[in-house]
C-alpha cells in the first residue's frame, strides 16, 4: 500500500462516515511522491485549498516538502484534486487582517 491522500464523508462530524470509493485522489505517480497529511483552506473567493507535504525523492524516510494545491467539488458532491510538484501557485488570501487585503 501507497502514501497517499483520500477521504471519508458523513452527515454528522460523529458519522458514521463513507469513504470515498474512488480513493485516494492525491497519489504516488508522475513525480509525485508520498502526498500525505493534508489541511484545507478556503480563500477569500471561496475556492478550495489543500496544504500538504510529499517526500522529496523515491527514498522513505523524512526529507519532505510542503505543497499547495486547488481542490474542488463537482457537481454531484465528489471532491477532486490533482497533486503537483514545483508548479508555482498564487498564495490562497484568506485573511484580510493579516494581508493587508481590502474590498
């Protein structure tokens, strides 16, 4: 079994909760390697961030980057997202306080 991300939804934060048959949607392949321990954020303009890190190289062990990536639902409720590595992303906005950011 691979390192990798996917999820579990319910209709109550206790659950019980579904996985995703379709895991994991972040994954180990075209120089993708690791993708693991994942945080969402939401921006000022309501799209979907996931914070998370992946290994460096093929080596196990702790050599790890952090990465940023979209992450969307479509239409029929299902979460997608798709892992990149060294492509530059804008920061996510999410507070005005600490931006400077104004309306």
């Amino acid at each position: 079994m691979e390192y990798a991300i996917g999820y579990a939804m319910a209709k109550s934060p206790l659950g019980p909760f579904t996985k995703y048959q379709g895991n994991p949607i972040f994954k180990k392949g075209e120089g993708i390697y690791g993708p693991g321990h994942a945080s969402v954020t939401r921006d000022l303009n309501g799209r979907l961030w996931m914070v998370y890190h992946q290994q460096r190289g093929e080596k196990t062990g702790w050599d790890r980057i952090i990465c940023i990536d979209r992450i969307w639902f479509d239409d029929k409720g299902v979460l997608h997202g798709k892992a990149t590595r060294g492509t530059p992303q804008p920061p996510p906005v999410t507070d005005v306080t600490l931006t400077g950011y104004s309306r």
